[in-house]
C-alpha cells in the first residue's frame, strides 16, 4: 500500500466513510502492467518501497487511486476495491453480522492506515479501510 489511501491532507479525494477509497490491482508483473495501463490511458505511476516489495499508485486529478503490487504465489491476478470506513472493527463485526467472512484480518501500515478483505455472502472479495489517526 501507498501513500493514496490517505496522506492526511489530500484534498482532490474524497474522504467521504462508505465511499470507493481505492482500488488495488494485483498483477504477476508489475512492470508489464505499469507499461500496458500508461501506454494505454496515459496514467504514470510512482513508485513506492513497502515491506513486501515496490507498489505501485497513480491518482488521477479526479481523485481516482489505483495501487499495483505483485500477486502472492497462490493468488489469481485481479482487483480489490477498498471502502473507507471511519472504526474498522465497527466495520468487521457489521461485516461479520451480515453473513461476510474475513479472508484477511486486520492489517496495520505504519503513518498510512489499516485494513482487512471479507469475502461478500455468494459475491467476492473487498475490503474496508481506515485511515491512520494524525500525530
């Protein structure tokens, strides 16, 4: 994960609980992609160094982010859409009240935020978000 999920003082992006946060590719090559997607739509992406390797994010002037980062050995390529949440375990146990199931527990990055992904009753996988708390 990247700065795009909160720096705290973004003002293009909507920090709105309950909207889109972000959505998060997850790619067997992050260089492959990262060509395709810019050479494509024009997007660039800046490159940040995370414990489990480069990620990857582009924020258009909308506001819109999209991080890339590489595909766990065992995971199918694809996207996770991440909802902002204001109490992320609020937001775990109404997921777990409504018949959800975590795939992923809780998640802490340092300065960032925090999140989990559930998996939706007979829908995929998503994920809550929170952003960290300012110093």
């Amino acid at each position: 994960m990247s700065r795009p999920m909160s720096s705290g003082n973004d003002s293009r992006r909507s920090r709105t609980p309950g909207a889109m946060a972000f959505t998060e590719l997850a790619s067997t090559n992050l260089s492959e992609t990262r060509k395709f997607l810019e050479d494509t739509f024009g997007w660039r992406f800046d490159s940040v160094k995370m414990p489990t390797g480069q990620y990857l994010t582009f924020q258009n002037p909308a506001g819109t982010t999209i991080g890339i980062r590489s595909a766990q050995k065992s995971e199918i390529p694809g996207s996770t859409n991440y909802v902002l949440v204001k109490d992320l375990a609020e937001a775990e146990r109404n997921v777990r009240k409504k018949g959800g199931q975590i795939v992923l527990p809780r998640t802490d990055i340092p300065g960032m935020g925090s999140f989990f992904w559930f998996k939706i009753p007979s829908g995929p996988v998503m994920a809550c978000w929170q952003d960290a708390k300012e110093p």
